[in-house]
C-alpha cells in the first residue's frame, strides 16, 4: 500500500512539473558591459617609460567601423549594449593640463595628435545610434597620477587599498562632463550625464554608510546603475556573492565576472558557457568585439549575435533590452515572488521591495516569459484586470513586460491560443514601455526611447497620433492593414533617453 502511495504521489508530482514547465517563467536577464571606448589609440604607443595608461592592445588606430561593428550586434538582437567610454583622447581643447592627476602627461598634456574630424564622425556615429549603444562613463584617463607616476586606478587606489581625495574625484567627474560638451553633449544642448559606470580596474570605494563613497559622487552626477567585479575591493567589505549586489548612497551596484574573454584578446566570446555563468551581467572590453583586421570583422560580429540569440533561447534567460530594464529584473529576482498554481493565474508579491530603488527611480518593469508552441500566441495578459506595458515574441517565446510595479501584490492572468491580443505594444527593440492605457476612443502608451525607435502598436488605425515631450519628435508614422499594426518613428533628444506619453485617439 505505502508503495502504491509513494508512486501516485510521484506521478502527480510529475504532472504537476509537467504542467508548470508548460506556465510562467520568470527568468534571469542577461547583458554584457563594454569597458573602454572612447580611445583614438588602440595600443600604448607614445607613453613614456610605461607610466601611459591601459588603453585596449589593438595596435592600430580607433575608427566608427569599430563601434559600428558593436551596433550591428545590437540592432540585430533587439538589445542597447552598455558602452562604458574613456574620454582623455577626445580632449579637443587640452584641458586636462589643468589637472595632472588625469593623464600621464599632467600640466603639459597635448593631445593635438588626436584631434581630427575622425573624433566627430565617432561622437555623431555615437550620438545617432544610441537606441543600440549607450554612452556610459568609465574615466577620463583610466589610470590616477601622482607626480607622473601612474597608480591603479582612477577612482580608487586599489594599489594602496584607499580612496582618492573626494575633490579630485569630483573634478575628474567635471572633466569627463567638459569633454562630452565639447561634442555638443552639455545640459544646454537637452544632454544629461551617463546614468551608467563601471569603475576602471574595478577600484571602487565602497562606503554605502559614509557620507564620501564612489556611489555618492557618482548619483550626484546622474548616474544610477553601476557594475564590478566586488572581489577586487575585499577590504571595504562589498555585497557578497558571484550575482550579488547592493545600494549605495544612491546607485545600484552590481557584480559582474570575466568568463575567460581577457581585456586585451581581439574576437574574444566568454569560454565558459552560459548555463554556467553566475553573474547576470558580463564583463566585455572593446577588444573583444573587434578584429585585427576589416576583412575578418563580419565573422566575429556574427559570433557575438549567435552568442546572444543562444542566451534568448534558453529557458530561464533573456535579452536585456536595456540597463535601466536589466538592472529592474535584477532587483525583482533578488526581492519579489513569482508562483502560479493554477497554469493561467501568476501571483506576484513584490512586498519586499527596498524603498530606496523607487525615491531613486532605479526599478521599472519586471519580465516574464511563456514557451509557446508554433501558431501560438498570448491572447490575454492582465495584470490585476489592466493592461500589460508590452509583448513581443522572440525563439519561441512570449514575452510580457509589466509596468513598474509597487510594493503590493499582482494578480497576472494570462491566456494561450492561436489568437494574439487585439491590442499591445510589440516592443522588439530596445525602448521602454511603462505604462498602457486602452479605452474604445483613445489609446496612451507611456514610454522612454532611446535614440530614434520604431514603436509597433498593435490595434487599429487612428486617426490622431501626438506625444507630450517636446524633445521627442514624431518622425513618420504608417499603418498596416494586413497586421493591423501601426509603427510611429520616434526620436529622442537626449542621448541618455527621454520620456513621454504616446496618445492615440480614434
């Protein structure tokens, strides 16, 4: 009889499994974060008596193919890859000689070597295409310089094991601000500072409690998402864990690991395979991304996209489409309950939420994914009997993007079959949608957009379409009858993305 027993409970145990792999999934977002742009010079040539800094050992100039060839990745996966840039080799005015801790040269910086309009077609190539590569901050010249002599690194002393005089750390700050002016990228010009770093060398000063830390400075400036490697910074006592993580006097700071793609290999992928890798971000240098030569430069850049379309295939991964989007499923695997008891019926408690994340306007939308078969689609998807944010398919997945959510608990309730939804955002490219609103007579869809973006709405077509940010501009629209879709050309402004509402009234 115990027999009998144990084997029907195995069976619907079984059953039960069975019926859940066929439900919700709530999976790990997946990013790479690219150290090192900016550079003119690929290699250390010029440096005098190796106190020059770390560039990224390509012994050859930087060119825009170079960034296009990260671009190209981007575009074809759907995803805006953090770009972390160098910004000392982009002084066209030589103002770092005001402040000799910046470059090996100190007061007698030049970099008249450099400047060329090459410089300008890089920044506008960059401005332009930043629904696909985020203009992030990593230093203004890698290293720091104590009368000439170079010391690792720029924002904290991981040679000594000691922060730098918060002043200077500022002005370094200042300076990186300066240059991007240079470029047209100022406060006056609609441009916000990069809301992205990762810290050169991982030297980090990790003081959440103090009133000086490397976070602090940095919020100060704008920037909310941080990523390092936490091991390199022992003595200040970091979050612990190979996927940890925690907040610092205004930033999100996570970890991430190198997984055998070295700084300095050219075509370098990670050796250690996805469904091994702890950290939900990867480190990447620029390096890695290139090749030596123009001619082997398709082949390693149809690597790195098979690279991504395998993670979006796999079950408990997906595409980040973006940092503030990769950095809020973070949050929400570290804080938040997912279940569904009932294929059909998610529960979500997101109770446990730190408060901190929402005063600093770090968390948005939470993703989950369904496995759907061939000719299947999610036909419903109502997060407490209102509309999801955004859908879109992709390697045999749905995929349902939530609005940001409180600190409560949701109800999602979701149906499968051969029908899509009459009306949705399909989102297949790197903005973000916040918020939807449906009704009969008119349609508001809040979202923030990164460069210039095709949004894709499902439904019918309108007969007025407007938006409420005067930095965003509507560029074309067109309607397709056979899909019933409507796709509205955006442009954003503002390098870093801007927001608004999209009204559509009928």
């Amino acid at each position: 009889m115990k027999s009998f027993l144990f084997l029907v409970v195995v069976i619907v145990s079984l059953s039960a499994l069975k019926a859940q792999d066929k439900g919700i999934i709530f999976p790990r977002a997946f990013a790479f974060a690219i150290d090192d742009f900016g550079w003119n010079i690929g290699d250390d040539y010029g440096d005098v008596d190796g106190q020059g800094p770390y560039r990224i050992g390509l012994k050859r100039n930087m060119t825009v193919a170079d960034y296009e060839a990260v671009v190209t990745v981007g575009k074809a996966v759907g995803a805006r890859i953090q770009g972390l840039f160098v910004m000392s080799e982009m002084d066209r005015l030589n103002i770092l000689g005001a402040d000799p801790t910046t470059t090996w040269q100190g007061k007698d910086w030049d970099n008249s070597s450099n400047i060329s309009n090459e410089q300008i077609r890089v920044m506008d190539y960059v401005k332009n295409n930043a629904a696909h590569l985020e203009f992030g901050l990593h230093g203004v010249g890698h290293e720091y310089w104590v009368d000439g002599v170079k010391k690792r690194a720029e924002w904290y002393c991981t040679d000594d094991n000691h922060p730098w005089p918060e002043k200077t750390m500022r002005n370094h700050i200042q300076y990186f601000k300066d240059i991007m002016a240079q470029y047209g990228l100022s406060e006056e010009n609609g441009q916000s500072f990069p809301e992205s770093f990762v810290p050169c060398a991982y030297g980090y000063y990790w003081n959440p409690k103090g009133k000086y830390s490397t976070g602090k400075i940095m919020a100060d400036a704008g920037v909310k998402y941080v990523n390092t490697d936490f091991s390199y910074i022992e003595e200040l006592n970091p979050p612990k864990g190979d996927n940890g993580g925690g907040y610092d006097n205004g930033v999100l700071v996570i970890s991430r690991l190198n997984y055998g793609n070295v700084w300095y290999k050219l075509s370098k992928l990670p050796t250690v395979p996805v469904e091994e890798q702890v950290s939900d971000i990867i480190e990447s240098h620029w390096s890695n991304w290139l090749a030596q030569d123009d001619f082997v430069q398709e082949q390693t850049t149809k690597e790195w996209i098979e690279y991504y379309k395998k993670v979006q295939a796999m079950q408990d991964r997906y595409i980040a489409k973006n940092t503030e989007q990769f950095y809020s499923q973070w949050l929400y695997k570290k804080y938040t309950k997912v279940k569904e008891d009932k294929i059909g019926t998610v529960e979500i408690d997101n109770t446990n939420m730190p408060q901190e994340y929402y005063d600093k306007d770090i968390i948005k939308n939470l993703v989950l994914k369904i496995q759907l078969k061939e000719g299947e689609h999610i036909s419903k998807a109502l997060l407490n009997k209102k509309p999801i944010a955004c859908y879109f398919e992709d390697a045999g997945f749905g995929y349902i993007y939530m609005p940001m959510l409180n600190k409560e608990k949701y109800t999602l309730d979701y149906e499968v079959s051969e029908k899509n939804m009459d009306f949705f955002v399909f989102n297949d490219d790197t903005y973000n949608v916040y918020s939807v609103e449906n009704t009969k007579k008119e349609k508001k869809v809040q979202l923030r957009v990164y460069g210039t973006q095709d949004i894709k709405i499902k439904g019918d077509n309108p007969k007025e379409i407007k938006i409420d940010n005067t930095d965003m501009q509507i560029v074309k629209s067109d309607y397709n009858t056979d899909k019933q879709m409507l796709i509205v050309t955006v442009q954003a402004l503002d390098i870093q993305g801007e927001t608004g509402t999209l009204t559509l009234k009928y």
